[in-house]
C-alpha cells in the first residue's frame, strides 16, 4: 500500500495538512437524540429501564438488576485461574502505574501571613468514581489497571467498574483485573445506559460523582450529556500517533509502532515527521512489508490510507514545531539527543523519548497512564491521573486586624459591583476590628 507522502515545502502543504487532521463531518445528530431518550429513560424509571436496555442491547435478559452485579467470589476466581506469567503481568503493570501514580497526589498545604491570617489548600478525594471499560469481544484489562489505580490512589472510597458483556459472558481478564485492583462494584453493562445509571442511580446502583474510561461514540455522547450532574475525565477520539525521527531510527520499528496506532480502528491516526526524505522511503517499504504479517491488516490498511502520513520536514526544529500545531495523544522521539528536545514540546498527550521508549509501554504496564488527550485536546488537556481523583477546598481563616484592613477594599469593590448586602456583610467586620 502507498501511505501518504507530504513534504512542508510544498506549496499545498498547508492545505494538505488541514485536510489530514480533519475530523469526520459524520452527524451527530441521531446519536445526540437516542442518548438523550437512553439518560431520560434510565433518570424516569431506574432499575425497570435498565433491565430493558441490558436485555436489548447487552443481550443479557435478567430478572433482578442485582443479577446484573458479579460477586466478590466471582472477581477472585478470575483472579487465580489465571496462570502465574499473566498474573505477575498484570501485577507489574498495577504497580508501576501506582508508583507513578503516588507521585502525582496533590497536597494540603498552608501559610500564615505577618497579620496571623492563615490561607491554605485542602485536598480531599473522591467519594465515588465510576470506569467504564469497553467490553465485548474484546478484553482491556489495561483499561481497568489505567482508571482504577490512580482512584485507588487518590484514596477514592467506592470505585465502581461498569463493563458490556454481550450475553453475559465476561473476559475473565477484566475481571482478574478488577479484582488486583479492589474494584468494589462491577456491573455487567455498557453502553449509554451504564453512564446514565452511573450518573443518576437507580434503584439498585447508587450514583458516583466522576465517570471516566474509553467507551463507543454512544458512550461518549452520554458522558457529554451527563457532565455536570457528574464529572468526567475527557470525550476520547480516535488514537493518535506522531513519530519525530531521523535516519539513525530504525524504519521496521517506526512502521510497528504507526501499526500499533492504526490497527485500534480505521480513524485512528499515524504520523512520521523526518528531515530525512530516505528515512520516510524505508518507511514505506518497512510499512509494505511486514503489513501482510498483521492480524489486523485491513483495518491497518485502512486507517493509514485514509489518515496517516509520512512527512518530510526541513529538520528537526520544524518537525516540533508542527507536532505541537497537531497536538497529538501520544508522541515518540526517536532520533539523536532526543531528551534535549523533550523541553521543546508544548502539546501532547504523552511524550516518549528515545528508540526503546515506545508508546506500547505507555500503553501497558511502564506506569505513565493510557488515557489521554485526543483530537488536539493536548492543546488544553492532559493524561488522566491521581489528581483526576481528587479536589481541592481552599480556606481561609482571617484575623481580626486582617478583616479590618480588608473591610474598607471589599466594601469598595462590592458597591461597585452594585452587591450592597456584601458592602453591608464586610463593612460590619471593619467595625469589629
């Protein structure tokens, strides 16, 4: 296959480029509408819609939503029928990802002025979260270990995992998972109805206060809509890819790893940036011969026809500076003295430098998180972590000679904002000082 080749010097270049990182024009409309009829569904009759909507689109018909709950017993056995090599696996991916994790927490702290006034931050977590995990055919056991770690972290006190099992049948990995995890709750349902529940409650599933995890467009459409009775994490994309490298790289590597990308679905992005026009040449050859060798090769065929790129650059500087206009949620270095230009980037979503720091690890088990900013949102957004678990309270306990310094200004600035209750309410602690 012949991926596209551009080069910035090139007069179209610029048109070329917004073309490439176009997002499909695709209504929304429909989907808009049928997740709006889901929520108001699930918000009016509760636990009766949701056996409906598992029944429907779960293709699991139960008689009690209870029955919809596994059981503590059922997320341990998951966990030990696994054989030792994916137990230790998944051990190690959980606890790089909570050391990472500890790093992350967001502190108390304080300071008392000259006056003895004091002001501080006061950080608290979560009551609730809930992760959704995308289920089905396929198992995402890194999608558990990636939400659920840093909420256990952040000291969360309920977390609770919602995942579609078509007709019941749960991928005993998720599970595992959940368990190595401490998950309190999981629900085997997916799709809009499970944010909704999540967001609302039923009569059997209390609400949490955040949701976060991938889900379809169904599931993100639904996160939107339900933001602000909850928090949410972000409205994920397609996966993204830019590849900054010189010839030092190696070409078969650089074609694996816009691989990796592009086989999760055939709107995901995969992107080279070179100053070296034979580098992006081996590429493509790398890229037609090992695709025929990938399980997923008509999706990693189609995905790198319609939105990858192999383009060549002026040099290195410039390289960077147009992966900062793409903002991508993942970006590899791999070319000389890679980590001197590491202070250089100023959006992505995960950055990571030198040949054997590829995005997979990121993506599994080296301990940075998985869930990141797409769409360009790296411009304003960034990996999910500890932090995403937690809220701060700022405080504030004044002085008696502290308010009466401050009555005079804030009396001012209320009368001027025409709120004469405020001018009264910090007027009458002058007059105490």
């Amino acid at each position: 296959m012949e991926i596209r080749r551009l080069d910035s010097r090139a007069e179209d270049f610029a048109q070329a480029m917004q073309d490439l990182l176009a997002q499909s024009s695709v209504s929304q409309d429909e989907v808009s509408t049928r997740v709006a009829d889901i929520i108001g569904d699930i918000r009016a009759r509760g636990d009766a819609a949701l056996l409906h909507y598992a029944a429907v689109l779960d293709a699991t018909e139960v008689d009690d939503v209870r029955q919809l709950r596994l059981s503590a017993e059922t997320l341990r056995a998951a966990w030990e029928g696994l054989d030792a090599p994916t137990q230790k696996a998944l051990q190690t991916a959980h606890d790089n990802v909570a050391e990472y994790g500890e790093r992350q927490k967001l502190q108390d702290w304080s300071y008392t002025r000259s006056d003895g006034s004091i002001l501080a931050q006061q950080v608290r977590p979560l009551d609730s979260v809930g992760i959704y995990v995308p289920g089905g055919k396929a198992a995402y056991p890194s999608s558990v270990i990636m939400n659920a770690v840093p909420a256990k972290v952040a000291g969360v006190a309920r977390i609770v995992m919602v995942v579609p099992t078509p007709g019941g049948v749960a991928n005993p990995l998720v599970l595992a998972s959940a368990y190595l995890c401490g998950v309190d709750e999981v629900w085997t349902i997916g799709g809009a109805h499970a944010v909704a529940a999540l967001a609302y409650g039923t009569q059997s599933l209390a609400a949490v206060d955040k949701i976060t995890g991938p889900g379809n467009r169904y599931v993100a459409e639904a996160k939107r809509q339900v933001f602000g009775q909850v928090g949410i994490d972000m409205i994920a994309g397609p996966s993204e890819v830019v590849i900054i490298a010189d010839d030092t790289a190696q070409a078969d590597w650089i074609a694996a790893d816009l691989f990796a990308q592009a086989e999760h679905d055939e709107m995901a992005q995969s992107i080279l940036l070179t100053p070296s026009a034979q580098l992006a040449e081996h590429v493509q050859k790398s890229i037609a011969k090992l695709l025929p060798q990938q399980a997923r090769a008509a999706i990693i065929e189609r995905s790198l026809a319609e939105r990858g790129a192999l383009i060549v650059c002026e040099d290195i500087a410039e390289c960077i500076a147009l992966s900062n206009h793409i903002a991508p949620e993942h970006l590899e270095l791999m070319f000389e003295q890679a980590a001197d230009y590491v202070p250089h980037i100023r959006h992505a979503g995960a950055i990571f430098v030198g040949e054997h720091s590829n995005e997979v690890f990121g993506d599994y088990c080296a301990g940075t998180n998985h869930v990141l900013p797409t769409s360009r949102s790296a411009r304003f957004a960034s990996a999910l972590g500890v932090y995403d678990f937690q809220k701060r309270s700022s405080v504030l306990q004044l002085s008696r000679a502290a308010a009466g310094q401050l009555s005079p200004i804030a009396e001012h600035l209320a009368k001027g904002e025409g709120l004469f209750a405020h001018a009264l309410s910090a007027q009458l602690r002058g007059g105490d000082a």
